[in-house]
C-alpha cells in the first residue's frame, strides 16, 4: 500500500508528466516574479542513466547492437587540454572539486569556500557511513584509484550469488574488461625512478614482514606517465594527483574507450548536464524519465520527459537505488520488489595514515595505487593492504595505506515520505571484519620498521607536520600522536569510494541485471554486486559484469523486449 504522503507525490508528478511542451509557468519567490524553466518532450529507444562504468560499458553494447540511446550524466565534460588545468589540485580546491556544494567534501582537502559548481564529487550522507560518488562523462572513472585487481575464485564464489560463474568472467568477461580500458602494472623504469620511493618502500616493508605484495594493474597509460617524468606532459600522476583528476590525460577513464567508441558509432548521443530525478511507467509499460537540464551553476534551464522503450540503470550504486527506492516507494514503478534497497556493503574499506615513518616515504608520492599485499587464500577472512600515494609537497614521512576486507551486506537505502528523499543506513559493525582484518595486515607491516624511535626522531618527525596543509595537518598529527603512528580515518569520518549493492543480482535482479518486475528496466553498475568484491577495488569485476550482463541481454532482449 502506498502511504498518503507518497500519494500526493505521485500526484504532484502526474501534473508535471501531463505538462505540455514547452509550457512557461509564472511564480513569485522572495517577492520578485521568475519564470519556470520550460517543459520539453523527447522519445528514445533506450536510455543509460549514468556514464561511469556500467553506464559506459551499457552505452557501447547497445550501440554495437545498432541501438539508438541517449546517455543522461548530471555532470559536465572534462576534456583534457594542452594546457593541464582541466582538474583541481587535490591541495589547492576549488569550486571544480566539488558537485554543487559551496566547499570540498573529500577527505583531508584543505578548507575552501567558493560559489557552489558541477564540480567532480559528490558527499551523499548516510547514517551510518557516507558516500563519495564522482560526477562527470566517465562518472567515478575520473576520479578513482584506478586500481583494477579481481578477486580469487575461492572469495569471489563466497561473496557472490549462485549461479555466477567465475570460470566464464575469468576467461572472457574480464579480459574483456581489460583490454577494452587499457591496464597495465607499473613499469620497472617508472617504479625505479626517485618519485617512486614510497612505492618501492611499501615493497621492501612487505618483504621484510613476509607478506605477499605485487604490482596491481592500472587504467593508465604508462607512457604518458614517463612523458611526465621526462617534462614532455604535466606532472600529475608522478606528482600524486589523481584522485582529482588527471591533468596530463595518463588516465585510460571510461569517457576516452568505451563512451567515445560508442559516440563515435553514431548510436549513442551522450547529454552531459542531465539530472535525472526520477523514473516511471506509463500504460503501455513504457518509462518515462524526469530530467532536469541544469547550467555549470546547478540553474535549472529546462525540464525534460523522456520516454523510453528501455532504461538502463548505470548511475552507480548510490545513484541507482536512490531513483529505484523512491520510484517504488511513491508508485512510479510498483511492481519493484522488497529487495530493492537492500543488501548494500561499503567493500569494506579502511583507510589509514601512517605518520613516523622511519624511511624516506617521498614528497610528492608518485601514483597511483601501484602495489598491494593481498591474501585471497582464506574466502573467510579475505584482505588487501596498498600504498595509496599522496601529493604530498616535501617529505613529510607519512604513507597512505587503504585496505579492503570482508563486510556484510547490511546496509539499506530507506524513503522519507515526509521529504521525499532516500537515505543509506548503515550499521556500524557491518565492517567489523574489514576493520580488524585491515589494522592486523598494518600492524604486521609497521612492526617490520621496530618501534620506539627515539625520542628526538619523534619529535623531528612530527613536526613536519606542522608545515602541511590544511585538512592533511590535523590527521597527520593524530596520526603521529596514535599507537603505532596509524589512524584509522574511518574513525573521523565514515565514508566509502566504493559502494555496492542496492539492486543486486538474484533479488531485486535476475542474474544478467534485468530488474524484477519490470521488462525493459535493467541495472548494469555496482548496484548488482551485494557489498563487496572480495576485498579489492571493485572496478574490474564491475566492468566485467556489466560486460557479462550486456551479452545476454543484447542477445535476447534487442529487438524483442526492445
């Protein structure tokens, strides 16, 4: 039964799907007369809703299947240009670092105040944990890691519904992947050179301790790497920056492969600047899409409804189970089942920082996450611990060290009739595992270094602090003031990068992503996979099942379904 409040919205919806087109309303707002944004129609064969991954990938299967689609992305373009400013510094933020926010909301950046801006990061707060979700044509894969490690099939199997075969995606799906992204592992000339000392230290501190480390793949082109570190290309990379952006265009994100490849077919028109505010159906069961066109300042230009024969949900985990939630929740598509919402994991992400560090540990920190120590024996207990490079401006002895474990699928996405919002809840012990797991593989690593340090390399040593910027300060002196010079940052603020679930696989979706209880409405992103990859970043296994995914539905539903 649909509660009262949710009725009067679907209500209030009606009048606005019922809307002529191009239709101009008058209203007053704070005494002065405005005019709403016109009202516009449009029809497509199939919409994407997303261009990050699973949007990406979705985009250039339907347009090799002759589809014509239109991708929707609430984020603007960011093209490289010879002049490498497209991106914010990561210590130098401004109103391009965040999404419509008036400061920056990612961890550790300095304070800044600036008019808010379709910048590259959203902060979606939870209860629980938060979400730090990318915004742009490439969705996260502009800002992320890029990190691309996939799971032993002994922890794949565990965390992953049945009926799943790993066989399959470890022989086709992701290679697959792979090959159309572009990944390598770091090059010996790049980890040799001076810039890379921290990658090579984590390396030798994982040796000394009998932990198994290795080089992970990376959605970059190492060449334009060492044309930065040969002053052909602007630092970026071996300077740490890249977790906003990449000025030099070394990162291989989706916008550069698959999206381009599907624009350049002729089937795919990508709509940057599009936010989508909800989804529907109409009597003869097809959707209809609420889209906002907004300017680079968030101003609303204009209101569009899309009707669509299919839709693809791409607009990653958060994105998709917030517009599906609330579609259920007011009656827009009713017949989306209970699972819908549910069993959400955060990867099990913890992240630390390492202050104290006896050895050189670099300033700047060459990028990316290039190595990890990884145990994916145990489907139990599984855990990886990486160097996570920072740009750091002189040596400072400090590490940046994320980790993934096991979690729970314990999180849910819930709806607030009262303000019309959808809201993660998390419980605080649903990474319990992670978190112990995580801080034993560290403290086996630090304790290869000895502890106590005398008394005056302490104090040498934390005061360098005192020299860092803003928002990096106060975590390093925590840091240098913990047990073992670690700090879980977690603990000052709960936030993942990488979310997973809310739609997944053999609940709210049959097991190649078509959503229950609607034909045509499919999920293609992270919101298939129940909370976790098996502790690594979850870009590879998302890619190769959207990839999986898409050949079963381009082989029975073009054409017929759509």
């Amino acid at each position: 039964m649909i509660r009262r409040a949710a009725t009067t919205a679907k209500l209030r919806r009606r009048t606005f799907l019922g809307a002529a087109t191009v239709t101009i309303g008058l209203g007053v707002t704070g005494g002065r007369a405005f005019v709403a944004p016109a009202v516009s129609e449009q029809r497509h064969r199939a919409v994407v809703i997303g261009s990050g991954l699973g949007g990406a990938i979705a985009a250039f299967r339907l347009a090799r299947a002759g589809v014509q689609t239109c991708v929707l992305e609430r984020g603007r373009r960011w093209p490289i240009t010879p002049a490498g400013d497209t991106f914010p510094p990561f210590l130098r933020p401004d109103r391009r670092s965040s999404y419509l926010t008036p400061s920056p909301v990612f961890p550790m950046q300095p304070p800044a105040v600036y008019r808010p801006y379709t910048g590259l990061f959203e902060k979606v707060a939870g209860d629980g944990m938060s979400v730090l979700c990318g915004a742009g044509v490439g969705g996260s894969t502009l800002v992320y890691a890029g990190a691309w490690i996939r799971p032993s099939e002994a922890v794949f199997t565990a965390s992953m519904p049945a009926g799943i075969d790993y066989t399959e995606l470890d022989r086709v799906h992701y290679p697959r992947a792979a090959a159309r992204v572009g990944i390598a592992p770091i090059p010996d000339d790049v980890l040799a050179h001076p810039n890379y000392a921290g990658t090579r230290l984590f390396l030798d501190q994982a040796r000394r301790a009998g932990l198994p480390a290795e080089r992970v793949a990376n959605a970059l082109d190492w060449d334009v790497v060492r044309a930065e570190l040969a002053g052909r290309a602007v630092g970026s990379v071996t300077r740490g920056e890249y977790f906003s952006g990449v000025n030099s265009g070394a990162r291989n994100s989706v916008d550069r492969n698959y999206l381009a490849r599907a624009e350049k077919s002729g089937h795919v028109s990508v709509a940057p600047l599009h936010r989508v505010t909800g989804i529907g159906a109409d009597p003869a069961g097809r959707y209809r899409v609420d889209v906002e066109r907004i300017d680079e300042n968030g101003t609303v230009l204009e209101r569009i409804l899309i009707t669509a024969d299919a839709v693809f949900l791409g607009a990653g985990s958060t994105g998709t189970s917030q517009l599906l939630v609330r579609a259920r929740e007011t009656g827009m598509l009713p017949e989306l089942n209970d699972q819908v919402g549910r069993n959400w994991g955060n990867n099990g992400d913890r992240i630390y920082l390492r202050a104290l560090v006896p050895q050189p540990a670099g300033g700047p920190q060459g990028g990316p996450m290039a190595v990890a120590i990884r145990r994916a024996d145990d489907p139990a207990d599984p855990v990886t611990v990486a160097f996570g490079p920072a740009p750091l401006p002189f040596e400072a002895h400090l590490m940046s060290l994320p980790g993934f474990g096991a979690c729970r699928p314990a999180g849910e996405f819930r709806y607030d009739a009262g303000t019309d919002t959808v809201r993660l809840r998390w419980p605080g012990d649903g990474d319990a595992a992670a978190q112990r797991s995580v801080r034993d593989g560290l403290l086996r690593l630090v304790r290869t270094d000895g502890t106590g340090l005398p008394a005056g390399v302490t104090r040498a040593l934390a005061g360098l602090t005192a020299g860092l910027p803003g928002g990096l300060r106060g975590p390093a002196t925590l840091a240098a003031e913990a047990p073992s010079g670690l700090l879980d940052l977690g603990n000052l603020d709960p936030v993942t990068w990488h979310p997973l679930g809310g739609a997944t696989l053999g609940t709210a979706c049959d097991l190649f992503g078509r959503v229950h209880g609607h034909r045509g409405l499919y999920v293609t992103d992270g919101a298939l996979i129940p909370g976790s990859t098996g502790a690594c970043n979850p870009s590879w296994t998302i890619a190769a099942m959207a990839e999986r995914c898409l050949d079963d539905v381009v082989a029975r539903d073009v054409g017929t379904v759509f």
